[in-house]
C-alpha cells in the first residue's frame, strides 16, 4: 500500500492523524528508537498465514507473536509466519518490512494484540521506512475491525 493510497483512505474517512518523519531504519525497534518513541508504543505488523490465508497479526515492536495465541485468537487449526515472497506481491509501493495494519483494504483478516488498545493513540509504519502515522486507536478500531486478543509472546 502507498504511502498516499493509506493517506487518501484516512482522509476520505475524516481521520485526524500526525505524520512523523524518522531516519532510515528497518527494524521496528530501530523504528522506534528513530523516532524516538517506546518500543510498546510502535505497532509492529507481522504478516501470518491462517489456515493458508494471509492475515495480519499487530502488536508493539518489542513483542514477538505467539503463534499458537494467534491460532487460538483465530480459531485455526494452522497459522504461521508467512515468509516475504508469499506477501510481497500483496503491497505495491510498499516496504516489506513498514506494512500498515489495514489488512481491511485487502480483505485479509487483522489480529492486534489487546495491548495495544490500552493506549489512546496507534503509531504505526506508513508503508516507507521513513514514516510514521499516528491516529487515535478508536479510529483505527472502527475502520479496520480487527479481532483482539493476546498474541505476543511472554517476554
């Protein structure tokens, strides 16, 4: 998704969010650090397989998901880590590793890990390695309609 395609989306959808420009970086934790936010603040996606379909599973970048939390949230009886050249194809004009969590606008399926609703805002990559948008959670919550539950693993 490009960076202006996900813009125009929350634009049409009268979303109020802030832009912040960071230093290349790639993973989310350096993210993170780049733009000077805590990692339990960033929301990370993590792209999975359910069942053999692709769906997005969200949570902070200093947690990593729990598979078998995930195929229970799902109720699969299969989920794994999808590997980048059964996705990469799904997102053009986007970086790999700064996909935003609107798995809505490609009919996948979205997990965001209950931590995350706790905070009044999601700050997440806008689909660059450079940029951030940060909107309030209860517009994200209302657009995406993920499912929530516990996915990240015990740290």
């Amino acid at each position: 998704m490009a960076v202006n395609r996900l813009k125009e989306f929350l634009g049409n959808n009268n979303i109020k969010y802030i832009s912040v420009f960071h230093s290349h970086a790639y993973t989310a934790q350096e993210v993170a650090a780049s733009a000077h936010i805590p990692g339990r603040k960033l929301a990370k996606t993590v792209m999975v397989k359910i069942d053999g379909k692709m769906a997005m599973a969200v949570l902070s970048a200093s947690d990593k998901v729990d598979i078998p939390l995930v195929q229970k949230a799902a109720g699969a009886s299969k989920v794994e880590i999808a590997s980048e050249h059964e996705f990469v194809d799904l997102f053009p004009g986007c970086h790999i590793g700064a996909i935003p969590p609107f798995g809505n606008l490609y009919d996948m399926q979205v997990i965001v890990d209950e931590k995350l609703t706790e905070q009044t805002e999601i700050v997440f990559n806008a689909g660059s390695d450079f940029e951030l948008i940060t909107l309030h959670y209860e517009d994200f919550k209302r657009l995406v309609k993920p499912c929530v539950a516990s996915i990240a693993a015990d740290n």
